[in-house]
C-alpha cells in the first residue's frame, strides 16, 4: 500500500475515532452521571479524556510502519 493512501486513511480514521468517542462519551456521561457529584464527573472526564488515547496510538503506530522492501 502506498504511503499516501496509508496515510489519508489513517487521517481519516483518526477524525472518526474523535468523533464517534466524543459523542459515545457525551452520551454516556450524559445518560450515567446526571444525578452524580463532582467527583464522580472529574474521575469519568479524567479517564474517558485519556482513554480515546489507545486506539488512536495504534492507527498511528500502523502509519508509521515502514512498508516491506521486495527481496531481490
């Protein structure tokens, strides 16, 4: 696969991956903590803010790969 498609794919996926997350962790903030305290709000906004991390480190991992030479 050439670099600049394993790119705009991989920039595609990252803008997805924002998207979607944001939006399942609104949801679910949302759903889950209306009734709760301050702390509770702080620790899932904490957590949810570095969890999106991980998928995200691996679509870039994946661009970063070198493509395999041919064997002459």
């Amino acid at each position: 696969m050439p670099i600049r498609l394993r790119k705009l794919i991989g920039t595609i996926l990252l803008v997805a991956l924002v998207i979607v997350y944001a939006l399942v962790a609104s949801i679910v903030a949302v759903a889950q903590l209306a009734e709760s305290g301050p702390l509770a709000h702080f620790l899932f906004f904490l957590l949810s803010g570095m969890l999106w991390v991980l998928p995200a480190m691996g679509i870039i991992k994946w661009l970063i790969l070198e493509p395999p030479r041919p064997k002459n």
